[in-house]
C-alpha cells in the first residue's frame, strides 16, 4: 500500500509539474499578446496626435477664408466675419403646437366643506 501511494505521489508531481510548465508558456504567451496591443495602442495615440494636428493646420481661419475667397464663384461661400454671428437671445425657437383635448376627465371634490378651511 505505501509503495501505492508513492508512486501516487510521484505521479501527482510530475502531473503538477506538466501543468505550472504549460501554465507557464500560456502565460508568457499572453504577456507578449499584451506587449503587442500595447505597442499598437501607442502607434495609434501617435496617428491620432498627427491626424489632430493636421486637422488643426488645414482649418487655421485665415486658410478658410481664403480659400472662400477663391472658390466664391463655385461655391457663393462668404468669408466668416464677427458680426455674422448672432446672439443666443435672438433665436427663434417654434412654439410646438397644442394638441386637442380628445378623453376629457371630470374631477370633482365632494368631501370638501366650503365652509371649513382646508388646511
């Protein structure tokens, strides 16, 4: 029964062994997957930074204006003046449009006394 048990034993480690060495090179595996995405992340970052940049760039007002100026004839762009803007204030917003009253509802107070005070 010992010599069982032993070699139950021996067993159970080279069993445990086998599986911390898989466990290991999942493991691994998984932390090079993470390296990757994170390499690709800041690859990203950097692409959004220069796209937002040249986005900046190409819409600078005195570039607009420009080229609203060349393209008037094609386009009947007018150039993007301060006192083309209004105010907040000045907006108007429709009244939206009451709606009929189609299931009238009676109420009426029946327990109330005239002749008491309500509260």
């Amino acid at each position: 029964m010992r010599g069982f048990l032993y070699v139950f034993a021996a067993l159970a480690v080279i069993a445990s062994g086998f599986w911390a060495y898989q466990e290991n090179y999942t493991t691994q595996a998984a932390v090079r997957e993470v390296r990757g995405l994170y390499t690709e992340i800041g690859a990203a970052h950097d692409r959004l930074q220069m796209l937002r940049a040249e986005w900046a760039y190409l819409n600078r007002p005195d570039r607009l204006a420009d080229l609203a100026d060349l393209n008037f004839d094609r386009l009947g762009l007018l150039s993007l003046q301060p006192e083309a803007f209004g105010h907040v204030d000045q907006i108007i917003y429709p009244i939206p449009p009451i709606q009929p009253i189609t299931d009238p509802i009676e109420i009426s107070n029946d327990t109330l006394d005239l002749g008491e005070d309500p509260l």
